[in-house]
C-alpha cells in the first residue's frame, strides 16, 4: 500500500508563514491582503453613523418646530374675545390651519398627534361636523395605541356624529369608549347617553343611566348632577332609596355644547 507525501513547494510564502502568526498578526494579515474590502466596510459604518446622526438631528429640529407651531397655534385657539364673534370666527379658522399643518408637514411627531385632536376640536367649533368626524377617525387609526387619550377622542367622535344626525354611529363611539378598560371618561360617557335617552322621552332608560353614574362613579362631578336628574325624573324612586344629598339651588347642569338641551316639565316647579 503506498503512501502520499505532502507537497509542500505548492504553497506560497505568504500562506505558509500565515500558518505560524498569533491572532493578532493574522488580522493585520488579512487586513492588508483585502484591503480594499476592509476600507469599504469602514466607509459603510461611517455612513450609517452619519445618517443616524443627521436623522436624529432633524427629528429633534422637526419637532422643535412643532412645539413653536402648535404653541402658536394653541394660543390663536384659546385667545378668542367673548364680545367679537366675529373675531372669534377668523381666530378658530387660522388655529385651524395651523394644526392642519402641523399636521401634514410634521407626521409622526408628538405635536402632530395632539394637532390632530386640536383640529376636530376646532371644526366642532366651526360646525364643521363631518371634518371633524374624518379627522377623529384618522386619530384613532393613527395614535389608538395610546390607551389614555384614546377615550376621550372616541367621545369627541361620538359628539361629532351626533350633531351630525347619525344616532347609531354616535352611540358605537360611546360604547367603544365604555369597553375600553383604559379609558377615564366613562363617568361622563353615561351621564351623555343617559341625557340622550332622557331627549329622546325614554325616561326610565335616562333614570337607569344617571343611577348607573351614582353607583358605579359616586366620586365623579357629574353624580350629584345625575342624582339631581333622578329627583326631578322619578321622585318616587328617592323617597324609597334616598340619593346622594345636593344641592338642588346651587346645582348647574354642566351640558356639554354637543349634547342636545332638555327641558322637562318638572324642571323650575
């Protein structure tokens, strides 16, 4: 049986004394032997870091810009002179504007998600109701991870529907809002749909939801306001279960804009 002996005159110098090189020596080694390979490398990390860099160094410009923008804007919303409609109209509109670019020139930063509430609010102010629907719903779409703000934008929406004369939509909003386990808004949620139950003449559903808000939310602001509302709707009911003491003189209803106004026959007697 014959045996093969290596060659070793095939392999090049460099190889061969490769072989006896610490770690260290074999980087430098293999350094030099691709080095174009090895400046394309360094170059490609440079420019990722660059990149990085400058991305976040406009993020935080665009953000910065804004804050300047939705301060102005926030400013020019809430300025408006009580003794000049007039002026109080041309204020919303050019609040408007600047939230709607806010919006569209800074997405994704934290001011756009605020302007873009701020806006449905302002067309709720300009009795723009269907643009104010359409931006609500583009903000739950958009920002609906945000568990906390989340209710109150959905109650916003149900307003919205509501003067827009779509009952049903109106009260799904509301509903999203009470089976949202996160929202801090449902106190005030049922006193509404209990005022719409009570405009619509279903005074016993109305009854049931302004006692729903004294029982499941006895420290919310509007309990006193729903027992109040119990005592003029059913006052035989509060004689054999009395409610949550009021004052009845010094008790305002504190009726939301959007809500429709009732007037009851035994209201002022």
């Amino acid at each position: 049986m014959g045996y093969k002996i290596k060659d070793l005159t095939n392999k090049s110098p460099m190889v061969e004394q490769a072989q006896f090189l610490s770690s260290k020596e074999r980087f430098l080694f293999f350094v030099e032997e691709n080095r174009a390979l090895v400046w394309g490398g360094i170059f490609l990390v440079l420019a990722v870091v660059v990149a990085i860099v400058t991305l976040g160094w406009l993020n935080q410009t665009n953000q910065e810009h804004a804050w300047e923008l939705e301060g102005q804007a926030q400013t020019v919303y809430l300025d408006r002179p009580l003794d000049d409609v007039k002026k109080g109209q041309e204020n919303i509109q050019k609040a408007s504007s600047l939230f709607k670019d806010i919006v569209e020139q800074f997405p994704g930063t934290p001011s756009a998600g605020v302007s873009s509430f701020l806006l449905g609010n302002s067309m709720m102010e300009e009795k723009n109701y269907s643009g104010a629907i359409e931006v609500y719903t583009s903000w739950i779409k958009e920002y609906g991870q945000d568990h906390i703000f989340v209710g109150l934008v959905q109650q916003r929406l149900g307003f919205a529907y509501l003067l827009n004369e779509n009952r049903e939509s109106a009260l799904k909003a509301f509903d999203a809002v009470l089976a949202d386990p996160h929202a801090l808004n449902k106190d005030q949620v049922v006193f509404e749909l209990a005022k719409i139950a009570e405009a619509d003449g279903n005074i016993a559903e109305a009854v049931g939801q302004y006692k729903k808000v004294i029982q499941e939310f006895p420290l919310s602001p509007f309990a006193s306001e729903a027992a109040l509302r119990v005592k003029v709707l059913a006052p035989e009911e509060t004689k054999d279960s009395p409610l949550p003491e009021t004052n009845d003189v010094g008790a305002i209803e504190k009726n939301s804009p959007e809500t429709p106004q009732v007037q009851n026959e035994g209201e002022g007697k």
